[in-house]
C-alpha cells in the first residue's frame, strides 16, 4: 500500500505519471480537495476514466455545496465516490490501495485515526513521523495526539505551577480546565492539581527578543535575501511595469532562494500610493516620473526581515524627490546612533523628527521656529507612524517596550527596524512640486556589544547608489 503526505507532492507527481502501472485497477481514497491541488487531481483523475483505466477512488473532504458541484462537474462516474466529512476525524470503512492526503501537513492527528499496523501501511516520503519530528526538531519526546489526554495528565500532576497561555487556543483551554478537575476531584488516586497557573507568554516574549547566535544567524540570511530581492525589483522597474510585476519578481527570488513565503504582505506603491501607509492592492501601472515604495521581506526558517527602500521608476530622481529622499535617509542615519547599548527607540525617534522637521522648514513645507513645531509634532502631519519595531519571529514581533514602567534601553541580542519616512499625498498643504511623493527608508538593525550591525545594509539607499544601480540596468535592457 502507498500513502502520500502534502509534503510528498514532488515524488507523486513523478509517480503519477506511469497511470498503467499505478492507478490500473485500484482502490484510492483522497482525502482534502484543497484548492490547486485537489483541482489537480480531479482533471487527472478524469483524464485517466477517459483512457478507460480502470480504478476506484473515494474523495472525502468538509464539502460546501459549491466545491462539491466543482468536483462532480470535473469529474462525472460512477467509480468516483464523494464523502462529506471531518477530514481530521474520518476513518476508512475499508482497505485501500493507494491514500492521499492533502489535509494539512503531515498531520499526526490524521495518521491517528488510521490503524496503520493493520493496513500495512509503506510511507513513501515520511517514514515514521514521531521519530522523525524528534530527531529533526530536537525534542526529548515525541506522542501521537491520540496520546495527549493520558500523557497531560502525567505530566501535570503534582507540580506546583503550571505555565500556560490561556486563551491562545480556546478549544485547548477546554481540555486543559477538564484535566485540572480531573486531577483536583481524584485525590484518592494520587492526583494533585498545581496550585497556581502563570501566563508563560511573558517569559518567552522576553526570551525571543534577545536573539541567540542560531538565531541571528538565519535573520541574516533573511534579511540577505531580502536585499538580493529588493536589488532585483530595483533592476526590473521601469516606466508601463505594474506594482504587482515587481512583487512577483521579490516572491520569485524569495522562493528561489530558500525562503517560501514573504513576511508580510508586500507593498509596492507607485506615485501617490506610497502615501498609503498599508497599501497591497499592488494593481497600478507604474508611470514615468514617479517614485515607487517597496515594502517587503522574506521569511525564513520562521524569521521574519522588513525592509523599505524607495527609488525612482525611469532610475533619476527628480530635485524635489531627491531633496525629500535626502531629508527622509539622513533621518535614519540621526537614529542609526541611538542604536546601541543603553541607547533607546524614543532617544531615537526625538533625533530623526529633528531632522524632520528641520528639512520641512528647509523646504518651506512647514513654517515657524524649531524648537515649537518639534514640541508640537508638527512633522506628524508628514510622518504619521512610529521609527521601529522589534523584530524577529513575528514581523511586529514580541518584547515590552517598558520595564518596570520605563522605556527599556536597548541591550545586545535586540533586533528592530529603523524606518523614519516622509509622506505628501496629493491634497497636503504643500508646495506643488512635493505632492504625490511618499518616502521611506527601513533597515533591520541588530544591537551588538559595540553598537549595531545592519543587517540589511546591501540594498542600495543613497541617490548615486541607487541610480547607478538602474542605470547600469538600463544599459544591459
């Protein structure tokens, strides 16, 4: 018998292709449509019936009314069989010759459900899932799920504190109440509940925000990733592009290079869309003369990098976007110096809204003295978010702020972003030859012993950097 995992798709699609052999005269069971996938297998499946091979298959899948008719439009005989049901809680009322999953990845708590010993079950790709995810994961012990009220119970009772995130997975928090009144209404049997429950999230948000050598190591392939990436959009724009042409090119080389998903969702935002803070939609045409804000970073392993350059779409920046660009990057250079031990996120940001704002008058964006418009945040009006984050597993990742209700010095081992920006949308009160433009510059900043480490520091950013780049682009066109 053959059974194939989601993570084994490579190795069925070679198998798939000698159906003689394979399909002919077999019982399949599917299990999951999901989505390409499952669309994959309906019109090969109905192509196999049209060469009159003979097989049976069974289809089980959480179907909606809609994606059954899908299924049953592509796929009309009698030898295709459509079971409505819990994926994760189905059990086979009979053998078969051939399972596929596509249910999740590698899922312990379907393999539960199945007797796999009495099947006889050969893996093709993931063989012996409990070994493997202890020695590939370094755990100490590994269960199967079907294991994990017997084994809960052991290992709670009689300690004196439990730690738990309560509320992280409500349906988990039910078990979790039914085993403390298991163990508190058994006395006689040697049960003993734990007297007190701590929420375990502040100990390991504080333990991620200080990042081990292991750790660092993979955010600076991220973040290297990341700048290639950002270089090869920087190279492919050019006036009649799209937004999302330029996305795909740093997806492409993201996934080409070992990291499958983007951290977040990326923003590319041509002319006036820069001045949409959180703006995906990613679906203009870039159009000669404008500027282009990318906002993207590749995930990793987990980890996540975040960075934002800004450049010109015909590869020159024009006066008045070179003098905002200018004001915006000597900005991050002001709070690249805070960065550091005992330096902190507010020393910095009071140091980049000085440039700021001095640029702004520079420019006559804003009028008045310094020192008032600086204690009145005029530049907020310009500048509308904060200078960073941490950053780390999550791209906003965990970590107070504030310790013991003060604004925590940074400390070796933090990873954040500085990302001071400027924004003149098309209605700002502001001189004509300045709207429409939205800047921001973004590098994540590693905090050592002796200061910092740019880990994104590859990424063209200066004027010259960054024109010589697409010139030399638009020479090998």
């Amino acid at each position: 018998m053959k059974m194939f995992l989601k993570d084994d798709i490579k190795d069925l699609f070679n198998w798939t292709k000698d159906i003689h052999k394979n399909f002919k005269n077999k019982k399949i069971l599917l299990i999951g449509y999901n989505g390409f996938l499952g669309k994959y297998f309906c019109y090969y499946f109905n192509y196999l019936l049209a060469k009159n091979i003979n097989f049976k298959i069974t289809c089980v899948d959480n179907f909606s009314s809609s994606k059954a008719n899908i299924l049953k439009k592509n796929i009309n005989n009698k030898n295709f069989k459509f079971i409505t049901a819990d994926v994760s809680n189905y059990v086979p009322k009979e053998k078969y010759d051939i399972i596929i999953f596509m249910a999740g990845i590698a899922s312990p708590q379907i393999y539960a459900k199945f007797p796999l010993a009495a099947l006889n079950v050969s893996y093709t790709g993931t063989k012996n899932y409990l070994e493997k995810a202890k020695k590939d994961y370094l755990f100490d012990q590994t269960c199967a799920l079907s294991e994990l009220t017997e084994q809960l119970l052991n290992l709670v009772n009689g300690q004196q504190i439990l730690f738990y995130a309560q509320g992280t997975y409500p349906q988990f928090d039910d078990k979790v109440w039914a085993l403390l009144n298991t163990l508190r209404g058994a006395p006689k049997k040697g049960y003993k509940a734990p007297h007190t429950i701590k929420d375990i999230r502040g100990l390991v948000h504080e333990m991620r925000l200080f990042k081990s050598s292991a750790e660092v190591n993979i955010m600076r392939q991220a973040c290297e990733i990341s700048a290639q990436g950002h270089i090869r959009a920087m190279q492919f724009a050019k006036p009649g592009a799209t937004e999302y042409q330029l996305e795909a090119e740093l997806h492409h080389h993201y996934a080409m290079h070992g990291a499958r998903h983007p951290a977040y969702g990326t923003i590319v935002g041509g002319g006036d869309n820069a001045n949409i803070l959180h703006y995906t939609a990613n679906s203009d045409v870039l159009t000669d003369g404008d500027l282009v804000l990318i906002d993207s970073g590749a995930e990793l392993q987990g980890y996540a990098a975040d960075i934002t350059r800004t450049f010109p779409i015909n590869g020159q920046f024009s006066q008045p976007q070179a003098e905002l660009y200018n004001i915006v990057l000597a900005a991050q250079a002001a709070a690249f110096t805070e960065v550091k031990p005992g330096g902190s996120l507010s020393k910095a940001n009071k140091l980049a809204m000085t440039v700021l704002t001095q640029g702004l008058v520079d420019l006559g964006i804003l009028q008045g003295e310094l020192q008032e418009l600086l204690d009145n945040q005029a530049c907020k009006a310009f500048y509308m978010h904060g200078l960073g984050h941490w950053l780390g597993l999550d791209v906003h990742d965990v970590g107070d702020y504030k310790k013991d209700e003060k604004e925590r010095p940074f400390e070796a081992g933090m990873v954040l972003t500085i990302e001071p920006g400027l924004y003149v949308s098309l209605d700002a009160q502001a001189p004509e030859q300045y709207k429409g433009i939205g800047i921001r510059i973004e590098d994540n900043l590693l905090v050592t012993e002796q200061g910092h480490e740019n880990l994104t520091l590859s990424v063209p950013k200066s004027i010259s950097e960054i024109e010589a780049l697409m010139q030399k682009q638009a020479i090998n066109r």
